[in-house]
C-alpha cells in the first residue's frame, strides 16, 4: 500500500535529489569545490593522525619492558591499520593534487571517492583505536600501552565529530550518500562502547553526546544542501532563459533578414506592394498606391478590393503562411474603373507591431469593361465621329479590352486622374502601348508560322515601322493634339472629340489645356 503521509512528507524533507538528468548536472557543478575541500579536510586528518600515531609508535618501540616488535599483538594491529589509512590519505591527497594542478582525472566520480576514503578512516576510528580494538581481541588496554589508554574513547568521539563537522561544512556532498560516513562512524563505536567495557561510567552520556553531535552535524548539512539546492535552481532557470533568449534573438535576427530580403526581392518583381495589419487592413499607405487602387488605401480592409470568389481563397491562404515563407496566388482586383489580374505574393513578418503582413502584386493584365460600357451607349453620331475601330475591337468582339504585357517597363505606377495642372502630363508607357494596340486590326500582316499566334506576329511588325519611321526626315513643327488631355489614360485628345479614342473617357473629365 501507499506510505502513511507523514513518512513522505519525511522522505521528501530527506530525498532532495533532482530528476536524474538536473542530478546529473548538480553533481558535476559540485565536482570542483568537492575536490578543494575534500583535499584539505583529508589534509588535516592526515595531519591529526600523524599527530596522534607516530608519538605513540616511538615510545612503545622504545619501550624497555616489551617493546613493540617482540610479538604481533594489539598495538601491531593498530599501528598497521594506522598505516594503511595513512597510505589511503596519501594517496586521496596526491591525486586530488593532481587533478586541481594538471586538470587529469575529469571523469572520475571525486564524490564516491572521497566518501570511501573518509567511511574509511570514520570507521578505522571507531575500531582501530587504542581502547577498542585490544578490547575487540582479547587484550587488556590498561596493561597494553606504555601510556594510560583510559579516556581514549573521549578523544575518539572527539575525532570523528571533528571530521563529520569539517565534511559537513567544507566539503559539498549531497545528503543522498553523506549517511554513509556517518554511519561508518556511529554505529561501529555505539556498538564497541554498548559491548565492551569503557573507562567511564557513564556510558550513557557518551553515547548521547556522540547521537546528538552527529544529529546536530547531519542536519546543519542537510539544510545548508537545501539552500544551495535552491540557489543552484535559480541559477539554472535564469541561464535556460538566457538561452532561450539567445536562440529567440538568433530566431528573430534570421526571420528578420530573411524577411528583408524577401522584401528587395517582392520590392523588384511586383508592381505594387502594400502592408497590412494583424486585422489585413492596410497600413501606411503611399500616393502611389492611392493612384493604383484609385482611392485612398489608409485603414481600407484589403478583401474589399478582392472579387467575390477570391475573397475566401484569400483568408485560407493568410491563415496558412509561416513567418518569413512567402506564399502566392492570382486574385482579381477590382477597382473604380480597372479590373486587375494580378499574381499576389503575401509575407508574414513574424513581427507583433505593425505592419504584420507584406502584400506584394505583379499586374498580370488589365480590363477597360468599364469604358467600353460608356462607348457601348454613346449615341450613333458620336460613336461614329469616335469609331469602333479606335477601340481597337470590332463589335462582335468582346467589349473589355485586355491588356497584357511581359515587359517590367509597362505597369499601372501612375494614373493621376485628378491632376490640377494644365501642363500637360507624361503620357505612361502602358497608355501607348494601348494606342499601338489599337491600331494593329488595321494592319494585314502575313501570318509568320514561327510566331506563336497572329496577335505578336503583327507586334513583331511593329519594329520594321519604327525602323521606317526612324529613317524619316525630322518634322520641326511636330506637337502633340491641343484638345486636352484624358485624366485617366493621359492620352491627348482632339478637340472635335466628345470622348478619349484611347480609354473612352467622356469630354468633360478631359483636362482642358487650351
């Protein structure tokens, strides 16, 4: 069944392990202090043990009356275990050296190590001594030693609080493996002391004083590893988010780059860019785009200017696109007076502020329905004086002109229907292009079989007139039609014209330059 509540409640207040992977780091983030203060507590065992040992070992070899040597008795057990334990110290000390000087021994567990040396020595301490161990073989103490051997239990309690204290406070172990010095030492020398014979009655008190020393000790440990555990916490945290923040940043530096470039690119292929915001309203928008979509863009929801089908293509396609990964597709925009095939080329910056999206549009082709509808119900007589063939179309042909064009040179960039000027406005590339157009049906050019169809079979034509008109003498008082100007088109106009010949505007939206 499950423990009783307040046995894990114990148990967590004891297990402060981390899962294993966070475990694994803590202990190696421990591994460098370990080493410093593992030397230098083995250090001064060393040092104390010296201290301890080697006066007794001269005065008993020394001894007249049985020396140390005559036979293998207690005090050669307990000079030899001394030895051992000296070699063992020794031997922590110089790699320990080793490993903090030459940087050798990386991969070692310094943590196991140092535990088995101090258990070790802690339970050498408690056996090994001049009290216990001649008691452990038979032997009487008192009679044993050229010094009086009673009250060495004292002193060896001494010892071991001195070393458990300098562990717990110096030496970084974790609380999982620290129980293991400590029993190492306590229960061997509560067992010798509960079993044989000690030099003081009160038994009782040395026992307690060894019990609540080492309590006192195992809890000051437990606690300052809490803390440190908790530092160490934070610490680690604060760096996951820095790094975080360093590969967002690096994220953000490369969608923005990437981003720009998506825009020289979008900014050199399309005619048109415009920006929206997270609502796919337009944002900041210029003169140029106002003239394009004939009307003042700022706040405009872009799906207004879509055609009813494109609309919902349109929706899927913003809420399908990745931050800096382009996306495209035709759409029609419907405007005042144009209708536009464009190819559309939408880009989600990826960015909170505004604006969110880029749109970028490259003009396809170009329907003047709307002009051949006025043209449509002119009266006789001013259809006649503006002729069917200036449309360039025959009437059993459809009445929206398309154009369609390759060249980057032609494009709807300026169409300044509102000019206030009565100078007269450079005529755009695409308006007389529309003119030459309207010409070819008048013109029989024979059918070129490695042209693709009859329409840029007469366009290729174009150019041997233009040769033709080029090797022509210069006319000095060559001008342009001085009826006005059309302010869509920018077409000049005769004055006997009720209408543009070009676009079909009425006379009244000419600008008069006379």
């Amino acid at each position: 069944g499950e423990r009783p509540q307040i046995v894990q409640n114990l148990m967590s207040e004891l297990d402060l392990r981390f899962n294993p992977d966070q475990e694994r780091k803590y202990k190696q983030g421990l591994q460098e202090n370990l080493v410093v203060g593992g030397l230098a507590c083995i250090g001064c065992a060393t040092a104390a043990v010296l201290f301890a040992v080697v006066p007794t070992f001269v005065r008993e070899v020394g001894r007249e009356e049985k020396p140390l040597g005559t036979s293998f008795d207690a005090r050669a057990w307990v000079f030899l275990v001394w030895a051992l334990n000296l070699l063992l110290m020794s031997s922590y000390i110089l790699l320990s050296s080793i490993r903090l000087c030459r940087g050798r021994f990386q991969s070692w567990n310094w943590e196991a190590f140092f535990v088995g040396v101090v258990s070790i020595v802690l339970f050498s301490l408690a056996v090994a001594n001049f009290w216990h161990l001649p008691c452990i073989v038979g032997e009487d103490p008192v009679g044993l030693w050229i010094h009086d051997a009673r009250g060495s239990d004292i002193f060896v309690l001494l010892g071991m609080d001195g070393i458990l204290t300098m562990v717990t406070m110096y030496v970084p172990i974790r609380s999982s493996v620290l129980w293991i010095p400590f029993v190492c030492a306590v229960v061997p020398f509560f067992v010798n002391t509960i079993v044989f014979k000690s030099s003081f009655s009160d038994v009782h008190m040395i026992l307690g004083a060894l019990l609540g020393l080492s309590a006192f000790a195992y809890h000051g440990a437990l606690r300052k590893e809490k803390t440190h555990r908790q530092k160490w916490t934070f610490e680690h945290m604060v760096e996951e988010a820095e790094e975080v923040m360093r590969e967002q940043d690096n994220t953000i530096q490369e969608t923005t780059a990437q981003v720009k470039g998506l825009r020289v690119v979008a900014e050199a292929l399309c005619d048109v860019i415009v920006k929206l915001d997270s609502k796919k309203c337009v944002y900041g928008a210029n003169p140029r785009q106002d003239a394009f979509f004939e009307t003042k863009l700022e706040g405009r929801c872009f799906e207004d200017f879509l055609s009813e089908q494109d609309r919902s293509r349109f929706g899927k396609l913003m809420s399908s696109i990745q931050v800096g990964f382009p996306a495209c597709m035709p759409v029609t925009i419907q405007k005042k007076h144009l209708t536009s095939e464009v190819h559309l080329l939408a880009v989600d910056t990826g960015i909170s502020r505004e604006p969110r999206y880029l749109i970028g549009m490259r003009i396809e082709a170009e329907h003047f329905s709307a002009v051949e509808e006025e043209v449509g119900r002119m009266p006789s007589g001013e259809s006649a004086a503006v002729g069917s063939s200036s449309l360039g179309v025959s009437r059993s042909q459809p009445k929206a002109v398309k154009v369609d064009f390759e060249d980057d040179d032609i494009s709807c960039k300026t169409y300044p229907r509102l000019a206030t000027t009565n100078i007269p406005l450079t005529t755009p590339a695409r308006s007389r292009a529309l003119c030459i157009k309207k010409l070819l049906p008048r013109w029989q050019v024979p059918r070129d079989m490695n042209s693709c169809c009859q329409y840029h079979t007469a366009v290729d034509s174009v150019v041997e007139a233009l040769e033709l008109l080029a090797t022509t003498s210069c006319e000095p008082l060559f001008q342009t039609f001085g009826g006005g100007q059309c302010r869509r088109c920018l077409c000049m106009c005769n004055r006997e014209q009720r209408r543009c010949a070009v676009c079909g505007f009425a006379l009244e939206e000419i600008s008069d330059l006379s």
